[in-house]
C-alpha cells in the first residue's frame, strides 16, 4: 500500500539539512506526497507546500528523518507513539539506520525515486526489537523505550560503580566497573561495541550485556535470552556516588545507590522502518564499520 503523507524530522545542526529538505520537497511534490514539517523546519524554509506538523508524527503515514543514527533514534519514540514507520536520509558518518545517503551528485535524483517508491508501495518494513526500560519506585508512565541501548555509568566525577546484574531474579555476576551498557541486537554495532560486545544480527531474540572498563579480570560481555528480565542494582556500598542512566543517548537519569533498573523486551511495540531493497547485514557491517574507522 502507497503512502500518501509524510512528516519530516530533520537535525538542525547537520550543515547540509535545508538544502536537503528542500529537494526533498520537491521530491515529495513530484511524487504526490503531502508533507508536513517541524515547525523549526517550515519556519525555515518557508515553503507554501508543506504543512506545519505541531505534534511529530501526527497525521502522517510515514516519518521521514534527515540526519544520522543519532537522529534516527530521537525520532524514534515519536514513530513508535504514532504507529508509523521511519524512513532515514543520511547526513550523518555512519548511517547503520538509515535508507538513502545523500553525499552524491545526484541526490535530488535518489531522493525523487525514494519518494516515487514510498507513494507507489515499492518498499518494505522492516522491523527492529525495542526495549522498556524501567527506574524502580518511578511511575510506569515514565518509562523508557530503547532501540540501541539503556547505559548505566558513572559520572565525570563519580569513582568505579558497585552493579550487581540479574537475569530473572538469577544472579549473573557482581561488577566493580564505571558502568554496564545493555544492548538490542541494533545496539550491538554502537556503545556495546566500542565496550567490546559482540555483534549481532538484527534478526536475534537476545540482550547483550557489556562491562565498561570492568576492573577485572574474569567479567566478559555475555549474549542473554530477550525472554528474561534483566536487572541491574546499584550497590550501596560505603561512598558510593549516584550513577546515570541514559536510553538511546538520550537525557540522563540520576540514580541513587540503592536503585534498581529493569530492562525487558517491549512485549507490543517494535521500531519500524522502511526498506527499499533487501541489504545484507554484513555487507552493511563491512562497509560502514569500514568507513567509521578511517
């Protein structure tokens, strides 16, 4: 089925993203697609066609994101509440999310055929497994969803953190460490990776659970079942200091000694997005892990 109306999401700090946002304007327009943008966004471009999107996701059959991965997954939770699917235009390196690059000469080009496919059903959706993330004694209306990752760390100024990790109520290990990153398959390729966790295929049920700076000499990244619930307990050990709890690298929560984070499988909810061809996953890996590192 064709979509018919997109939002438009777009980092305002990426130098190139009003000159992009206009083709895609025009891409839009050619393609029949209604638009609607940010407010920032329609103030700065101005442009009789397109709509004034107050709410994110409003009204939209599909989120189109320009920017990054970072981009992708402030976006995120916008599409998730909406129940639509995303679609990324990269502006950013790395670009593991996103559909369609736009550092080539012919840009308006890619951007007028992306367009074409969304209003005509050419594409597919793919869909990528969430987290629900959750702060002990905080209402259930104040937890967070997580495409990438729910990181638990020290601060600047904080010494090493006491965690204790469990699976199910089953005691995985205790952790003298700055901090545990637990990461979605998707999540695998960011912070988890550069603690030195596995990569793993998006398709994968699991959480991985990775040590930052562990000071040990046995505690390893370990790959667990996406049934359970993990645990996190932050121990209240003599000067222990408050740790941070960030979701996708969003906004920090202090946590106090003593607090205890949960982390599931969100039971109902996925982070959807739009393919226009099948990609391998390693192919993908090669290329933009390739292009990260230099």
């Amino acid at each position: 089925m064709g979509i018919r109306a997109v939002g438009v999401y777009a980092n305002p700090q990426k130098p190139d993203v009003l000159p992009v946002a206009r083709m895609l304007l025009d891409a839009c327009a050619k393609a029949g697609l209604t638009v609607a943008l940010e407010p920032w966004l329609h103030g700065a471009l101005a442009d009789s066609r397109a709509l004034c999107g107050e709410r994110v996701g409003a009204g939209v059959d599909a989120l189109v994101v320009l920017g990054g991965d970072g981009t992708l997954l402030r976006a995120m939770p916008h599409a998730v509440g909406a129940g639509i699917p995303l679609f990324g235009v990269n502006l950013g390196r790395v670009g593991f999310l996103t559909e369609v690059e736009t550092g080539l000469d012919d840009q308006a080009r890619v951007l007028e055929r992306a367009m074409r496919a969304l209003a005509g059903g050419g594409y597919f959706v793919e869909e990528r497994m969430l987290f629900s993330v959750c702060v002990a004694g905080e209402p259930e209306a104040a937890g967070r969803i997580a495409l990438n990752d729910a990181v638990i760390a020290r601060d600047a100024t904080g010494g090493v953190l006491a965690l204790d990790a469990y699976l199910d109520d089953t005691l995985i290990d205790h952790y003298s460490a700055d901090g545990l990153v637990v990461s979605t398959p998707t999540g695998s390729t960011a912070y988890s990776l550069a603690a030195g966790g596995p990569i793993v295929a998006p398709e994968v049920a699991c959480m991985v659970l990775s040590p930052i700076c562990p000071h040990s000499l046995h505690a390893r990244p370990m790959v667990l079942s996406a049934q359970g619930v993990l645990r996190v307990h932050l121990r209240a050990v003599p000067g222990a200091k408050a740790a941070l709890l960030t979701t996708d690298g969003q906004a920090p929560a202090l946590l106090a000694p003593g607090t205890d984070v949960s982390v599931r499988r969100c039971a109902h909810q996925t982070a959807r997005f739009i393919r226009l061809r099948d990609r391998s996953f390693f192919t993908l890996l090669r290329t933009k892990l390739t292009e990260w590192s230099v």
